[in-house]
C-alpha cells in the first residue's frame, strides 16, 4: 500500500483508504478480534504519517507488542517479517515512524491526561472496571469521535543503532553446538545455545528421532 494513499484522510469516518467499518473487519479478520486498541492504533498511524513528509521511506517502532503493531502492519508496508518495524516491548503504548537513514520520526503516544473527556476509552485504557461490564458499542463511539485527539505527539531522533540497516543476505552457518542451520553474527554458536532459547527442553516428536 503507497503511504500516498494511507495518507488521505478526510476525518474520522475513514482510515486510510477503508472506511471505519471496512477497517474494523480488517482488524477482525487479521488480529480475531476488533479490538479498540487497533482502531485507537490505526488513528495513530495516520496521525504520524499526517506529519510526516511525502515521498520519504518509514520504518515503524512500536512500544507495545500489544495491539500496535497489528495497526502498523494493517496500514503500513511495514512488518516483523520485512524488518521495517521493530517491537521494543516498553509497556507504552506508543509508535514512532522514523526515517529509515535518518533516524528523525514522529512520536505518538496515547496521552492519558486527554482522556477525561472520555470515561469509556479511560476505563477500557486503565481497567477500571472487568470487560464484562465495559460498554463496547459506547467505547467505539467515542474512539472514533475522539479521533487523534487523544494523543501527544514529539518530533524525536531514534538511537544509531536500531536505524543500522540490516542484511537478510546475511551468512548462514551450521552451529558447532546444535548442529542448526542459523545467521552467524558472533561466532560459530547460535543465539539459542549461547543461553538465550525460549525451551526449557527439547526431545523427539511423539518419542521418534528425526
């Protein structure tokens, strides 16, 4: 999708180039569920890329691993798998499109002293109450009333080192540990034998060797 097309918005009735309702089952289809942090992170896409320049390449950092980066990677070529967005899981529901070389971006983040005037979207934003109990149908309202007023915005300089461009070509090597096939970018051991696999143990699939 060109950021051209993502760009045009024409208030709150529209997400890019869906309308809210047709953005809604995109998000149902894509994330399982319409979740109001996706309707919430699909504003705050626009609202970054609304200050941003034409015709410039954007890379995505979001600082939640919930909700924001399926908003991302619904309205934006960017995604985990093309390496043009990063998840650095801070707790904060926040995202910065950045230029890709420069570092330079916009920050957007969900600014809570902004959400007085809307009791639905603060209960859902800080569990006041069990979602049994929440009002779905009156929380989308007011997100989609709320639009983009909800949030702060800064102009910001992402660190060196997560604008360094990364090759997918990278060489691949066979581990002297696990015997696996992985990218070698320090030394002849992989990420996972040096200490950092997620698996407590590994054994053969329903008692067989491969």
């Amino acid at each position: 999708m060109e950021i051209q097309k993502i760009k045009r918005i024409r208030g709150n009735n529209e997400m890019g180039t869906y309308t809210i309702e047709e953005y809604m089952a995109r998000i149902k289809d894509f994330h399982g569920s319409t979740a109001p942090g996706l309707v919430i992170g699909g504003f705050m896409v626009h609202h970054a890329l609304g200050h941003l320049p034409d015709g410039e390449f954007f890379d995505a950092l979001c600082e939640t691993a919930s909700c924001l980066p399926d908003a991302v990677q619904l309205l934006m070529p960017c995604t985990t798998g093309n390496g043009w967005m990063k998840v650095i899981d801070l707790s904060r529901f926040a995202i910065t499109l950045y230029n890709k070389y420069t570092g330079i971006g916009i920050r957007v983040h969900l600014d809570a002293k902004k959400l007085e005037n809307w009791p639905e979207i603060k209960s859902w934003f800080f569990r006041l109450k069990p979602k049994k109990e929440q009002n779905f149908q009156r929380l989308m309202d007011q997100i989609i009333e709320a639009g983009t007023s909800l949030f702060g915005t800064k102009t910001v300089q992402v660190k060196p080192e997560l604008t360094a461009l990364t090759s997918l070509g990278s060489k691949t090597a066979l581990c002297t540990s696990c015997g696996e096939a992985f990218k070698v970018v320090d030394g002849p051991v992989c990420p996972a034998c040096r200490g950092n696999s997620p698996y407590t143990r590994l054994s053969s699939f329903y008692g067989r060797a491969d």
